[in-house]
C-alpha cells in the first residue's frame, strides 16, 4: 500500500480520482497500523516484560485463543479486508493502472521565464549584489594568469537568483567575444542544453550540420572546439545535481582568455561543487530588506507607496511579512491585489486565505510553480519530513534535536546502510537546509545548524499540503482546519485553545490522533482529557501555562507513547502513570518545577534521552534514581545533581554503555560526602568512555574541586565535546587532553595558567573546532602560537576575568580560524611592540579584544594598543569585524 502511495505521489499534478484514491489508501494504512499496533500491545502485554522465549511463546500462544473477542480486534480486521477490497476496486474503476506514473518534466510555461523578460526599471534592491558581483567577475582580466572563473548563486525558490544572473550577465557581456543564457530542468537533458548553447554562439554556417544525430559526448567535443579560442561567458541557470553540473561542466574549456560561468541553483552542495576548482565563489542571496520590499510592493500597486491609502498600510505591512522579502512573493501577490478592490477587508481576506490562494489563483500560478518545483523534487521521505513542519507557527525556531526526536518517534525513519534512526533523522534535517526547503539558525563551531525555520510562503504551501493530505490538522489564531479535512484527525496542533476551539474537539473522534502538539497556550484547560487521544505517539506542551490545571488521568493508556515533553511549563510533578508508559523514549523536563523523578521511572526500559535541564544550573535539585543502571537504553541525561543523588546510583551510571550525552551537576555537599561521590562518579565515567560516551558536561556553581578527571583513563577516545562551567581552576591541563584524542572537537576548561606547551599540545590534536581557556592568573611572558598549529580550529577563546595575557600568532598557525576572542594585556605587549600577527589568520572574520591592565598604567598605553590593534584589523584582505573594549566591558572600537 506504501508503495502504491509512493507511485502515484510522484506525479507533479495527480487528477482528482487520482488523489482520491491516495486519500482512501492513506487513510487506509493509518488504521491498519493502530489495529496492529494494538494488537501488538495487548499480545505481549505491553512488551515490558522481559520473559525467555519459551514463556513468550507459550503464554502467546494461550493469548491468541481469546484475544478477538477480548478486545474486538477480529472484527476491526475484518472490517478493514472489506475495506482494503473496496479500494482495490475503486483502483480498477478508476483505471488508474492506465495512467502513466513517470514524474511531469516541463511545466507547459517554464516558470522562470518572467526572471528573464522583466523589465529593468521594475527591479528593486539588485544594484548592490549586481555590481559587487560584476566587479568581482572582471577582476583579474588583465592579470598574466588566466582561468576561467565559477561564479554559483544559491539560495531559495523565488528569491531572484535567475533575475541577479540576468542583471550580471547584462552588465558584463560586453567584455567577452560571445555570450549564452541556458536553463536547465529538474531532469536535465544533456543534448538538448547542448543544442540550445550551439544555438546562442557565433559558428561557421556548417558547423552544426548533423546536430540532430550528435550523441552527448560529441556534443561536448563541439563545444569544446567552438570556445577554445574565445573568451566567452556562460549562465547556467537552476541546477538540480551535481551529477547535472559534472555532466555540463566538461564542455567548457580551461584556456587563456578568462572566461566566465555563471551557475544558478537552490541546492547549497550543488554550488560548492561548481567551485570546487578554488577558483570560483559562492554567493548565497539574500533577501529584500524591508525598504525595498515596500517600494517593489506599492510600486507594483500605485506606483509609490505614497499613493497608498492610510487605511492599507497597516494590512500591507503583514502581508509583507508573510512575503519574507521574496521577491516572486512580493510580486505574485502585489499583481493580484492590483485586481482587487481598494478595501481593507478584501485585502485582509486575500492575507488569510494566500495559502489557500496559491492552490486556487490563476495570477499565483508563477509563485506556486517556483515553490512547488522544490517541493517536488524531494523524496518521498524528504516530503513527510518537511510537512511535519507545518505543525509549527510562522517564525518559530526548530531545534535539531527535537525535531529529529519527534521524526523518530511518529515512525519517519529507519535505519539505512548502516546508520542509526538518529543519525539518518539529522541527514534528513541537513537535507533540507541544503534544499534551501528550510532557514538554517544558529550556525555552530562546526558549521552545522542547531535549529531552523520555515519561510512564511514555503510555510503556506506545506500547510496547504497537509491539510489536503490529512497530514496535519492546525487549530487556533484562525488557522482552524477541521472542517477541510477527508478523514479522521491524525496530527493535531494547537496553537491557541478557547471555548470554542474546546467546543469543536469535543464532538470529534480523537482516539486515532498519533501527536498533540500545543505550544505557548495559556487555556490549556479546555483541551479534551489526555486519555481520550489513545493512539498518540508523540505529545509536545511546550511553554503551556497553567498546564497544572489539565486532565491527564489516564496518561498511562497511552500505551504507544515515545515522546514526551512537558519543557517550560510550570509543572512540579509527574503525572503519577507516567511509569506505565512502557514504550517511551523521550522525557524532556528541562525548565520545569519538577524536583523529583518518581520511583518507578526505572521501569521506562525503552527510556533513550532524559532530559530535566537545558544546562546544568543553579537550581539543579534533581537526583539520579536508583537502579537507573536498569535504563540500558538511555542515549542522553542532563541536569542531575550528583553529590545530591544516592551513591549506588552514581555507580550505576558506569551500566549504560549506550551513553552519549552526560550533563550533570556538582555541588551541595560536605567534605566527606563530597569525596565519595567524586570517586564513584570517576569509576563510572572510566568505565563510560569504552564505550560511546561523546559529550561531557560539569556544572559546579563553586569551587567544589573537579581535579579527579586529571588521570581519566582509558583515553575518552570517542569524546567530541567537554565542557567545564565553574568558579574551580585546573593548576595544570590534565593528562588524557592529548593529541591522541582525535575526535575531540570542543574544549572548555579552566585553568589557573595558560602555558605555551598547553598551547603547543592543544594545537597538535587534530579534530578542534573550538576552544574556550578560562584562566585566572597575570601573566608576564607574551605567549605565541607556533606555525601549523590548531589545523582546523575555527574559533578561539581565550576569558579572564581578573587576569591578563599577551597572545601572538605565528605564519601558518590557525589556517581556518574564523572567530577570535582573547585578552590584550596592554604592559606586556608595550615591550614587543603591539603585535598580534592577525595577518596571518587568513580565514578571520570576527576579532574581540579586551584590553587588560595593571591598574594605574597610562591610558596613553591603552589607546596605543587600541590603534595598533584597529590597524592590523585594517590592513587584513578580510577586514575582519572589530571589537574592542576595556575590562569593564565599555567599548573603545
């Protein structure tokens, strides 16, 4: 059935009877999956029971004699054969076999086509990227070494990638010998893109005799021969592979004339592997700020925005910001208010339903082709994935992390060639950021993003697929769409509860809704009773108020229940059946009132991520239960106090060889309680490092010592994170940070001294992208960073607080730092000259600088630093942005 779903889902725009029948199918496989998943249930008795086979066996075998008429399932199978007969049937009626299933190619007008026949004078905000790209370009024209050059724009559907190449290519064609502006499909056809550049570029009159019977490579040769002795310029524009650029790529010749090519697509691996050469740039494009987003808009509307009646304004502004500075958005629907009447209600109506409107309106068909072209060309996978979205409300920051949860939980994913659900879930997430279906947030160390989100337009097309799939149904702030829906409700997302809302839900069927999701809400009250969504898979109440006040008895019926966050709410216990829900895989508690963990919360075997505190804090009262040794499966544990938990269960943590994520809490006991805490919890983690323990956190708000990790062994080979946050000072650097550790990536430690042989030895391991020294100490001898060190290290940081340091930077050290934060310390620098060597970390982008002192020293010296630094900063190609201040954090640049 999945299969026959996948089939037809691949055609770009299915027929009525078509999506019908998927609607049926669909719907279909929901039930056939709870009655199974029931069945499962009751047959093993919730399965958390750990018997020997023998005695599963037998006591199955006895199960099986009475489960129908126990439980009704037999009849509910029953019910579904005729069911699943009934679409087979309507499969045949409709002659649905007789339909071609290979994926629409060519939409009959290409999309793109207004980007490359608009008019100059209606194009807003481009003269800054045109003209910085163009310079760029021409650079090196005249130069004696001359390569042709890669010039790849990315970035999402509709932001005007296509119209900026048109306006470069416009600008600069006049300095090559011949030009060609080619397009490429989503299923490129190597031959014909070939034709179409032989038939832009000058040649002899026979020279394309016979073209029609030219294979692809013979294609390529031809090219190859007409450029070879030119300097020519190439746009290739909306690239949708790799595989794609590679099969172009070769027809163009390296030769002495620098040529150029401009490449267009919306996939960011896509662009880099068009610059792969070193010789090339990415340029990622931007959107419309909001001035220019308002003079596209109005001007396309009344010619100005001062012809604008006051009473729209107000209305303009939020259908802007749903635009998001897209300009096909800020096009599509500024063409279609243009028919509307001047009325602030028609234009609110046109605001609410634009979702909607893209499906329905004929002037929206450009905006929905570009969208839809990406959405398209997702897999299957990809697709479910990116929907899920939908149950989130416009500008919401998805983090990684639960998001990948969730996935899991609702039975996305699955492992693939060797991968965990875990790993292949955050592919998944990667994959959509490359797609450009979703905005990174908060770029790490690593380059990779801890969180995204969705443009508001991209967000009105997943929506208004969701809904018409019976993927997700939304509810509140007028999004309410029960009443659209072809089915029962599946995924539910609140995003606002009141009488009304509570009225509607009341006289639904909710025992077959698979996630509840309710963020921010402060009626919570209103919500159905818990027990009554009996299928759910994943529950989400984040940052609820009053969520006290909610029904959850019967919690422990939701018995195929994985995902569990009650994070930023005011609770301060546990639903008391929260131990019986056997199948459970994440509990997030982080920012609750929740102090405690009740005693059965050992029986959670399934149990992967137990999460009661973002970080490690100040209020962390939590305990580690004992028998948690029990938990073989938990994955991730944060914010349990050690000193405060029982010491068998300090011991136990040494039991869960799956631990990858520990972030835990030292403080609040004596001396001697202290003491064995401290030793039990080093025995533990001696023994969690062979296996796979990667990210370490301590928190200790006191000097409450940390110096037993000094002689941690066996080496923590498989850490890639420790971070140590405490008032504590390490007298030296302990001994298992070695250059042997190369999956180490990120460093924070204290230390009462930084030394050049720390340094030295830190700059020798391989996997460091970041490190952060706290030290607490004056220290007189400048220090330097020696040639070749730190290979990979993108950012440095370097905190004192009542301390100083004088740190320089040898040629070939810290070849890709990007971020450097560090102390000046003016009095010793003043005896080297002021010299940092900034010059030679070629990759910097952002410098901090705190000018630290004795007191007392002259301030002559402090402005001599400061313009010593602002000119090393100056005469950096990067020209990288600057900070400067002084210890009390008052900022002098």
């Amino acid at each position: 059935m999945h299969a026959a779903v996948h089939k037809y889902t691949m055609l770009q725009d299915p027929d009525v009877q078509v999506k019908a029948w998927i609607s049926l199918v669909r719907e279909l496989t929901y039930d056939i999956e709870d009655v199974i998943d029931k069945f499962i249930h009751q047959l093993g008795d919730g399965g958390h029971h750990q018997v020997g086979f023998k005695e599963f066996f037998h006591k199955t075998a006895r199960r099986l004699k009475t489960l129908g008429s126990r439980s009704g399932i037999a009849n509910k199978i029953d019910n579904l054969k005729i069911r699943l007969k009934e679409v087979k049937d309507l499969k045949s009626s409709y002659k649905l076999d007789e339909i071609p299933c290979c994926p629409f190619e060519h939409s009959a007008v290409d999309p793109r086509l207004s980007a490359l026949l608009v008019d100059e004078a209606h194009l807003v905000g481009i003269d800054g990227p045109k003209d910085d790209l163009a310079s760029w370009m021409l650079e090196d024209e005249s130069s004696s070494t001359k390569h042709h050059r890669v010039l790849s724009i990315v970035g999402f559907g509709g932001l005007g990638k296509t119209t900026l190449a048109r306006e470069v290519y416009r600008k600069i064609q006049g300095h090559f010998h011949c030009q060609a502006f080619v397009s490429v499909s989503q299923k490129p056809n190597v031959k014909k893109i070939m034709k179409d550049l032989i038939s832009q570029l000058p040649c002899k009159e026979d020279f394309a005799k016979g073209i029609d019977t030219w294979d692809e490579a013979k294609c390529i040769v031809k090219i190859k021969e007409l450029l070879q002795d030119k300097r020519y310029l190439i746009v290739i524009d909306d690239i949708w592979s790799i595989s794609a650029w590679n099969a172009i790529k070769y027809a163009f010749p390296e030769n002495d004339f620098s040529s150029r090519i401009i490449a267009t697509t919306r996939i960011v691996d896509v662009a880099r592997s068009c610059c792969l050469d070193g010789n090339g740039r990415m340029y990622e494009i931007e959107a419309l700020s909001d001035l220019h987003s308002k003079i596209l808009f109005f001007k396309r509307i009344f010619g100005s925005e001062d012809r604008c009646p006051d009473v729209l304004k107000q209305i303009s502004n939020k259908i802007l910001k749903k635009c998001g500075g897209l300009p096909l958005a800020i096009i599509s629907i500024s063409s279609l208010l243009a028919t509307k009447p001047v009325v602030k209600d028609e234009w609110e109506r046109v605001r609410r339903s634009i979702g909607s409107a893209l499906d329905k309106n004929r002037s929206l068909d450009g905006m929905n082709n570009i969208l839809s072209l990406s959405y398209n060309d997702l897999s299957p996978n990809l697709k479910t994935c990116l929907l899920y979205l939908s149950i989130y409300p416009e500008d919401y920051v998805i983090e990684r992390d639960i998001l990948v949860r969730r996935w899991i939980a609702e039975g996305f994913i699955s492992e693939e060639r060797g991968q965990s659900k875990q790993e292949v879930a955050e592919n998944h997430f990667y994959e959509l950021i490359n797609k450009s279906m979703v905005q990174p947030i908060e770029i790490g160390y690593d380059g990779k993003a801890r969180a995204c989100q969705v443009h508001d337009m991209m967000l009105e097309l997943i929506i208004s697929k969701s809904v018409e799939d019976n993927f997700i149904s939304l509810a509140g702030h007028g999004q309410t769409d029960l009443a659209k829906r072809d089915g029962l409700i599946r995924r539910l997302s609140v995003q606002h509860i009141d009488q009304d809302l509570a009225s509607i839900l009341a006289n639904e069927n909710l025992s077959h809704v698979r996630s509840l999701t309710v963020i921010a809400s402060t009626c919570i009250k209103h919500l159905p009773r818990l027990v009554q969504f009996e299928a759910l898979r994943v529950v989400e109440f984040q940052d609820c108020e009053n969520l006290h006040d909610y029904d959850m008895n019967g919690v422990d019926k939701l018995v195929q229940l994985k995902y569990l966050s009650f994070r930023g709410t005011d609770m301060s216990k546990l639903p008391s059946g929260i131990v019986k829900l056997y199948g459970l895989e994440t509990l997030d508690i982080r920012d609750t009132q929740i102090e405690e963990l009740p005693t059965g919360i050992i029986q959670l075997v399934k149990l992967q991520h137990l999460l009661t505190a973002r970080y490690p804090g100040p209020h962390g009262e939590m305990k580690l239960p004992n028998g948690i040794g029990n938990m073989r499966n938990l994955q991730a544990i944060s914010g349990f106090n050690i000193i405060k938990s029982p010491l068998h269960a300090v011991e136990e943590l040494g039991n869960l060889n799956r631990l990858k994520e520990l972030h835990l809490q030292l403080d609040g006991g004596g001396y001697q309680e202290y003491k064995r805490h401290e030793e039990m919890l080093f025995s533990s983690l001696c023994k969690l490092v062979t296996c796979k323990l990667q990210s370490l956190w301590i928190y200790s708000p006191d000097s409450t010592p940390i110096q037993f990790l000094d002689s941690w062994s066996p080496l923590p080979y498989n850490l890639q994170t420790f971070w140590m946050t405490s008032s504590y000072y390490l007298p030296k650097m302990p001994k298992w940070i070695v250059p042997a550790l190369t999956s180490l990536s990120k460093l924070n430690i204290n230390l009462i001294e930084a030394t050049e042989e720390d340094l030295r030895m830190l700059g020798e391991m391989p996997a460091l992208l970041c490190v952060s020294i706290t030290f607490n100490t004056f220290q007189n001898e400048r220090l330097t960073i020696q040639g070749i060190a730190f290979p990979c290290l993108k950012e440095l940081y370097l905190i004192c607080w009542e301390s100083a340091i004088y740190l320089t930077f040898e040629e070939g050290a810290l070849p890709k730092l990007e971020k450097l934060v560090v102390p000046f310390f003016v009095s010793v620098a003043e005896d080297y000259g002021f010299y940092l060597g900034l010059g030679h970390l070629p990759c910097l982008r952002d410098a901090m600088f705190t000018l630290c002192n004795y007191v007392g020293t002259s301030s002559v010296s402090c402005s001599a630093a400061s313009a010593a630094i602002r000119n090393e900063a100056n005469c950096h190609p990067n020209r990288p942005k600057l900070s400067i201040r002084d210890r009390v954090g008052r900022k002098l640049h």
